[in-house]
C-alpha cells in the first residue's frame, strides 16, 4: 500500500520543512478567515493528502491521495469567497487539475493493464511490452506538468494562488507543485526507464519556455501574489531545465553529468520551496496589514514591518539567483551541468544546449529586475497609499512562522552538502551513480562541478568573506565618525510626494516596451488637459493591462473551438423531423459514394461529381436558409 | 603570497586613477584643458571629510546598501587571475560566481535608487534593472565560450591557462567571446555608449540617477565600487584576451599587467569621444551584438573547432 522509499522519504522532508513553517503562520493567519472550520478541516486533509501521495506504493492509493489533494486545495482557494473572480478562479483550478487527472488515470490504466493496486515497481514489465512509451511519456507531462505549472499548462497558476489565503498559496506553491514534479521523477524513473533522448529534450525546451515566459510575465504583473506565481511557473521551468539536462545526459549514458543535473534539480526543488513559501508568507503578511494586493498601493513597509521586509530581502536574494543564496548554488549547479554538454558528441545536440544557458541567464537577470522591483515597489520610499501608512507588524505566530522559513532557506544555503547528500543517496537508489564523493572531494567548503571544465563554488567562505568585508565596511565608517544630517529628498525644487516616486507600472517600463511583441500591451492614458494644452494638466491616469499570450492563443481559442461545436450539437438535436429524415437520406448518399469509391474504381471525376451532389444536398436538406 | 597581496593593493590604489585618466584623456582628446589624473583621490578625500546627508524618506537600506554595493566587488578583486607567474591565485572560484557577485553589487545599487523616494532614483533602478538583464546572458555566454579555449571555468586557473598555453588554433572564437566581453564591459560600467558617466541629465543619467541622493563617504564608497567594478572589468579582459607578459619578472610582470590596464582605458576613452550615448531603446541593439559574438563564439568552436 504504502511506499518508504529514499525518493519518497525526500518528499516527506520536504512537505515537512514547507508544512511546520506554515502551521505556525497559518494559526497567526487564521483571525483573518471567516470560516474557520472550513478552512482548517480543509487544509488539515490538504497536508495529510499531500504526505499520502508521496508515499502511495500503489496506482490506486496514489490517485485517491491526488484526487483529495486537488479537491482540498479547490476548496481552500474558496475559503474566502468574496467576490466572483475567486469562484471563476477555483472553477479554472478545477478544470485544469482534473485535466491532469484524466491523464494520470489513462496512464495508470494503461501501466497497471487494469490491475490497478498494482506495486509501482511491477509496471515496469508491463510497460516494457507496450508498443507506445512515448505516449505514456506524454500522459505523464500532461497529467503532472499540468499539476507542476508549466508551459503551456500554467495559466491557472496566476489566477489561483492569489484568490487563496496566503498560507495556503505558500503551501499550494511551495509544496503542491514539488508534489506534481515527485509524481512526474517517481514515474520516470520507476517506470519509463529508459528514456530516449528525444523526452529529456521535450523537457528541456518545456523548461527553457517556461522559465522565460514565467519572469516575463511576473515582471508586468502587479498583484504581488500574481507576481509571485509567475515566479513560480519561472523556478518549475528552471528545475525542469536541469531535469531535461538529466535526462539527456543519462540517455547518452554520461552518468556522473546526469546525476550532477538531477542533484542540482531536486537541490532547486528544495530552494524553491523554501523561498517561495517565505516570499508568500511575506506577501500574505503584507496583504494582511494592507488589505490589497496591488503592489502600487504599498510603498515603505520597511519601516512599519522590518521583520517581514528583512525575510522578503533574504527570499528575494535567494530567488534572484545571487550568490551566496541557496538559490545560487543550485542555479549554478544547473550551469554546470549544462556546460557539461561539451562532452556531447552530438553536434546539433550540443548546439542547441547554449540555447538553453541564454535562457536561463536571461530568466536570472530579469529575476533580478522583478525582484528589485517586488521590494523596492512594496517595501521602500514613501507610502503610496493610506492602507500602506496604517499598516504595523504582523502578529507573533506569524512572525515565528516567517522566521521558521527563513532558517530553513539559511539552513539550505549552510548545510548544502548535507542535502546533497541526500539528494545523491536518492539517486543512487535509482540505479544511478554516485557524485557526492566527485562533489565535495576535499571537505564540505568546496563544491566541484563534475563538468569536464567545471568550476567549483565555496558558498561558506563567500558568505563569510562577503559579511566579513561589509562589516570591516562598516567598522570603517563608524570609526571614522561622520557627522549624519536628515534632510528630504532632492527633487528639483519640487516636494516629493508618493506620486513622485517611481511606481511599479513604470519601473517595468522599458523591459515592457522592449517585449512589447510578446506583451502585445493594452494601455489606456486619461489625462484632463488644461487650456487643451498638451503638456499641462490637472490630473492624469495611466494604465496598461498585458494580454497573456499563451491564455488567449490556447484556451479562449479552444473554448470557442469547443462553443462552436456544441452549437453545431445544438442545431443537430432540435431539428425537426424532416430534417431527420434528410440526414438518414444523405448518409446513405454517403455510404453508397463512398463505397463505391473505396471498393470500386476510382475517378477524380465522379468523385468531385458525388462531392457536389453531398455538399448541394447537405446544403439544401439539411442546413436549409439561415434564420 | 605577498605579490597576492601586492596586486590587490596596487589595483585596488590604481581603482581611482584609471577612470579620471578616461576623464582627462577624453577632455585632452576634445581640447578641451584636462583635469588632473589624481582627481578620483581628490575626490575621494574630499568626500571623506563631508558630513553625510540622508534623506528622512529613506530606511535601513540606504545605512546598509553602499557597503553592501562595495563589498562583493572588493571580494571579487580576491578571486582575480593572477599578474605574476608563481604568484598565489586562488583557482576555486569560477566565472559564474564572479557574475553573480557583481550582480549582487547592482542589486543592491538598484534597491538604494529605490530607497529615497526620488523619482531620479527610481529611473535610475528601472533602466539599470533593463540593462543587466540583457547583460546577464551575454556574459554567461561569453564565460562559457571562454571557459572551453582556457579548458577551466575557475577565473584564476583560466587566466594560467590562458597565458601558458595561448588558444592560437581556436582564434576566431577567442576573437569573437573578446569582442563580446568588450560590450559587456562598456555596459556593465555605464561607459558611453551605454550611459554617459558625466551627465546629470535626467534623460540619459543610468548610473549617476540611482545614486544622486547620497553625498559624503556614502558617495566616496559607490564611487569607489565604480572604479573598482571598472578594474575587474578590464583586468578580467586583460587577464583573459590579452595574456601575454605574464611570465617576465614580479616587477615588470606588474608594470606590464598596468600599462594594459590603461591600454584598455585609453580604448575605452578613444571609443567614448568618438560615439555617442545610445538612446535607451537602442542600448539592447548593442547588447544584442554582444549576445551574437557570444553565440557565434561557441558556434565556431564547437563546429569548426576554430
């Protein structure tokens, strides 16, 4: 029934290190919500559930677990159901989690043949004789990646994570998602092995599009929760990117690289977890005092609420990939790995890896923008906003849980060997080799990549030389005894105001006109002119909306898709008799054609001859004028 | 050990000096009458003896920011290629970590624009955010290409590498990753023609915007993490693209090693008179090149091995 393997037992750490946090934030959160018992019924089972499929040794218990988890979480979205968009939200999570499902039931079906309390271990025979893996491979991107976030089955992540209270988006970001991606590695490697190239470089440029299109679209987005699902989307892709890199390497057979980049992905798993649960914690905290959540009604929250804007530094630092963060380590483990791809003998193969470090170093840069601009915007300068003035620290179980998490991002970037060891041990009992030992050879200060060229980071002595020099800074400075003056703002003569700042709409500015191609922009600019001069005014507003590219292209296309054939539907259920009989007529027309096409001689003039007659008939019976 | 030490020490004196010799060689190159090339120290002692004025809109960030600008870049002067053969290096860190640590820098440069109010500031940040994220690729890029011809990521052991073994059969790709770097240098350093370090114009200022609140030691130490940024900039391309001279004796090693340093800044001051600032939206045309030669560097090396 139930599975306590290495690769599980990772997991429930990991549920674990997002989950006690969370409690503690969760009870400071909770004067918040109005159905109390709702909500903690809800997110109880939301816990348990998720420690249940991680540790499901069978189709069955696994999907029962799945199904719970969804339905939990759809249920925690509605807790606060204030107003019609938090409804259409959960009913978008719904749609897509159950998408996934139907996958996820295909491939068990298929995987187990119908036997469905099957050991996981024993669908490997089963799988071996199926014709297809591809297809499987494909079941399982759909049903899981679905679940995980990823391009091009993300949308609802935007959408959902900020209707639900903040500590349940912290867990539904944190950890939901890491629970999706152990389903997804637990399949592949229990089940589909070996894979051919071809999937680890689906899961390559799955991740590449992903990780761009997530900071790309968090950059323009102004609802700080928004903001940080994007993000999220971003980090699944960056895992992704070092997953697919794994694959490749392991179907090349390059074991040392493979297991390097599945390391630095789990690695990545973990960081995400821990920082993203604390960013939203921040978030939520913020959201709490604030009662918005667009970030242009904040501004100089530091002041108020430095504990929370110190944790939302440190996260932000750790998700912006800057060294000596956790973050760091693993994204630059994932380089690593990728520049191991000089051993690839392929070379098309080999040339389109860079692509994929273009990628994941723009992400990091435009990380670094969005972050500037999710703290400078919500915590620095002047209030923007009375709700923002009034705001004052959050409550103490909230602050412990905020704490809790930023120890365990410090304890992520402190005891990295410590959990790569782990993380090796795990692949290990996979069936592949061991780096650790390639890894750290001299002591835990060292981290060596396995790359041919491979360089090596040292994240406790950066993070000792780099607080040892800041604090000689400032040893310096408080030695040389300088004489400090509070004055205002220089601001040409003019006073400076909260709407003299910078705001968040314009700080992304030039990075949203730059890919303005793939924004397409809807910018609405109200000014009331004076004397209809153009460049005096009493008051102006400036707003610009971004259409998501990949929501209007994909799913409101499909939905109309789907709209017009059920209108077609429609029609064809309330016709009237004699339309019946007209349809029975010409599909006989049809069969007899047709037959005659196929089992007799064929001419492409009786055959335009019969399409005519069909078309005129179908026309004329069946369609009839247009009312 | 101590030649370590000593070339910290020079670098970190001539830090100052190489950026107002830009300035007086430009003014000179414009006729225009130079200022003295000792400036930077004037300007430095100058400010230390000012009272610091802070701007009551500000927070913790702006008492914690400059220091937290100048130490990642004062780490990185640590990690460096060695000048001088036998000299110590430390060969651990590699390239990704000297591009995160300057990132660090200019994160927190960007928060301290932020952090006063201004509207100045806030331009500032905003461009500057633009224009490292389209830096960050390019010089991933670079590094990786670069990397492969030295045959080691770590920037220490590269520069060794580089200099005892000069990849004379992969030349065009080396041509192309210097190239790239180049860019990436004049970008990274708010040189014309990506930013002009002179003007306090709000339409062109990228650099000066963010930082055009602080006054005092606050300005000495940002002023200082510029000049220093700027010498990892050209002692890494130096190191990198131009290793040669390496092995003569400690003090000619050094004197060679220097006398690069202001080649590199004499190019940079030559280019800066010769063109102007690019418009902001045009800035990613550049930064696109440097993408190219970086792609276009390792496209040669893999395929044509050249």
């Amino acid at each position: 029934m139930f599975l306590f393997d290495t690769l599980s037992l990772i997991f429930v750490a990991l549920i674990l290190l997002g989950t006690i946090p969370n409690l503690f934030y969760s009870f400071g959160y909770l004067s918040h919500i109005e159905r109390k018992r709702h909500y903690l019924l809800h997110y109880f089972t939301f816990i348990f559930s998720m420690l249940g499929v991680v540790t499901a040794g069978n189709a069955l218990v696994f999907l029962f677990f799945w199904e719970v988890m969804s339905l939990t979480s759809w249920q925690l979205i509605l807790t606060e159901v204030e107003d019609k968009e938090t409804i259409k939200a959960a009913r978008f999570y719904f749609i897509m989690t159950h998408f996934g499902f139907v996958f996820l039931l295909l491939f068990f079906l298929i995987a187990t043949d119908g036997n469905i309390d099957m050991h996981f271990v024993d669908m490997q025979g089963i799988v071996a004789l199926f014709p297809y893996p591809t297809l499987l491979f494909f079941m399982l991107v759909f049903g899981f990646l679905s679940k995980a976030g990823a391009v091009p089955f993300h949308v609802w992540l935007p959408y959902a994570h900020p209707a639900a209270p903040s500590p349940v988006s912290a867990l539904m970001s944190g950890v939901m998602l890491k629970v999706a991606l152990y389903g997804f590695a637990r399949f592949l490697f229990d089940v589909l092995y070996p894979w051919p190239l071809e999937w680890g470089i689906v899961i390559l440029v799955i991740g590449s599009i992903s990780s761009l299109v997530g900071v790309l679209y968090a950059l323009s987005e102004h609802d700080i929760k928004a903001l940080l699902a994007n993000h999220s989307i971003e980090n699944i892709g960056i895992i992704l990117i070092g997953f697919g890199m794994g694959m490749i390497f392991d179907s090349l057979h390059l074991e040392t690289l493979s297991t390097f980049a599945f390391i630095a992905a789990f690695f990545h798993i973990f960081n995400h977890m821990s920082f993203k649960s604390l960013l939203f914690m921040g978030a939520g905290s913020v959201l709490h005092q604030t009662h918005t959540k667009n970030i242009e009604h904040y501004g100089g929250l530091i002041k108020s609420m430095p504990l929370t804007a110190f944790t939302f530094l440190l996260a932000s630092i750790s998700i912006s990939a800057l060294p000596p963060s956790n973050g760091f380590l693993s994204e630059w483990m994932i380089f690593q790995s990728m520049l191991g791809s000089y051993n690839i003998s392929d070379t098309s193969l080999k040339l389109a890896i860079p692509f994929a470090i273009f990628a994941l170093a723009m992400t990091g840069g435009l990380a670094i923008a969005c972050f500037v601009k999710a703290y400078g915007i919500s915590f620095l300068g002047l209030h923007r906003s009375d709700n923002a003035k009034h705001a004052h620290e959050v409550n103490f179980l909230m602050k412990t849980g905020m704490v809790l998490m930023a120890l365990v991002v410090m304890s992520l970037m402190l005891f990295t060997p410590f959990y790569i060891g782990w993380f090796d041990k795990m692949l290990i009992s996979l069936h592949h080799v061991s780096v650790y030992d390639k890894m750290f050879p001299d002591g835990f200060w060292h981290m060596h990549s396995v790359a041919v060229h491979g360089g090596v980071v040292s994240p406790l002595i950066l993070l000792a030389s780099l607080l040892g020099v800041t604090l000689l800074l400032v040893f310096a400075y408080k030695v040389l005894d300088v004489k400090k003056r509070v004055y205002h703002t220089w601001g040409c003569g003019y006073k400076t105001t909260a709407k003299t700042q910078y705001s968040a709409t314009g700080f992304a500015g030039p990075i949203r006109r730059f890919f303005n191609w793939l924004y397409k922009s809807d910018e609405h600019f109200h000014k009331e002119k004076i004397m209809e001069h153009e460049t005096k005014f009493s008051d102006a507003h400036y707003e610009v909306h971004v259409k998501p590219l990949f929501e209007t292209s994909l799913y409101v296309n499909s939905k109309k898709l789907i709209n017009l054939v059920s209108y077609w539907v429609y029609r064809l259920a309330h016709f009237e008799q004699t339309r019946y009989a007209a349809m029975i007529f010409n599909l006989m027309l049809l069969v007899l054609f047709s037959y005659r096409i196929f089992f007799h001689a064929f001419s492409w003039a009786t055959f335009v001859l019969e399409s005519i007659v069909m078309i005129i008939s179908i026309k004329v019976l069946i369609i009839g004028d247009k009312k | 050990m101590i030649l370590y030490i000593t070339t910290i020490v020079v670098l970190l004196l001539l830090a100052p000096l190489l950026l107002s010799f830009i300035k007086s060689l430009k003014m000179w190159l414009l006729f225009k009458r130079p200022t003295s090339i000792f400036q930077g120290y004037r300007n430095f002692s100058k400010l230390l003896s000012k009272e610091t004025i802070v701007s009551e809109e500000t927070s913790a960030i702006t008492t914690y920011a400059p220091f937290l600008v100048l130490s990642p870049l004062l780490v990185t002067m640590f990690f460096l290629p060695p000048v001088v053969q036998g000299a110590f290096y430390v060969s651990f860190v590699d390239a990704f970590t000297i591009t995160g640590l300057i990132s660090l820098s200019t994160f927190f440069l960007m928060l301290l624009g932020l952090d006063s109010a201004s509207a100045f500031g806030g331009m500032g940040s905003s461009r500057e955010a633009f224009i490292s994220a389209l830096v960050e690729p390019a010089m991933v890029l670079t590094v990786f290409s670069v990397s492969m011809m030295a045959g080691d990521l770590g920037v220490g052991q590269a520069g060794v590498n580089l200099a005892a073994h000069f990849p004379k059969e992969h030349m065009a790709s080396f041509l192309f990753a210097g190239i790239s770097f180049f860019i990436l240098l004049l970008a990274e350093n708010g040189r014309i023609p990506v930013d002009n370090p002179e003007t306090h114009l709000e339409l062109t200022m990228v650099h000066e915007a963010m930082i055009l609140d602080l006054t005092g030691v606050y300005l000495a130490i940002i002023e200082t993490a510029s000049s220093v940024k700027f010498v990892i900039f050209a002692s890494l391309f130096v190191s990198l693209f131009l290793p040669f001279g390496y092995t003569y004796a400690a003090p000619l090693a050094i004197f060679v090693f220097i006398a690069k340093l202001f080649g590199v800044a004499m190019v940079v001051a030559i280019l800066e008179v010769n063109t102007a600032k690019l418009r902001l939206f045009k800035v990613p045309n550049l930064l696109g090149i440097a993408i190219v030669f970086a792609f276009l560097s390792l496209i040669t090396f893999y395929v044509l091995g050249a």
